[in-house]
C-alpha cells in the first residue's frame, strides 16, 4: 500500500512539472544539458551513446 501512495506522489509531482513547463512555454532539449558540461562527461555520454547505437559488443573498438 506505501508503494502505491510513493508511486503515485511521484507520478503526480511529474504531471505538475510538466504543466508548470507548459504553462511557463519552457523548451528543454537533451543537447541543453551537455553543453555545460565537462569534457569527461562529454566523452562518457557520448561513448554510451555510440554503445546505444551499435549494440552491446564490447570485442569491437568504440
């Protein structure tokens, strides 16, 4: 039952920031959050990105 109530709460405070985004017209991209990032969270995001793409195989080099 307080998995229920955790898992709705949260559920709920997401439909409220999602309307507070709406309402306030705010357009958030993914390639906002990188550019300010450090250079190693760059290559890490980017290197997942490229393990995404192309699978899983970690024989093959990146």
């Amino acid at each position: 039952m307080v998995w229920l109530i955790i898992i709705l709460s949260l559920l709920g405070f997401g439909a409220l920031v999602d309307y507070i985004a709406k309402k306030r017209s705010l357009n958030v991209g993914s390639d906002d959050g990188i550019k300010n990032a450090s250079y190693s969270e760059q290559v890490y995001v980017e290197s997942g990105l490229h393990q995404m793409k192309h699978g899983n195989d970690t024989d093959g080099p990146i």
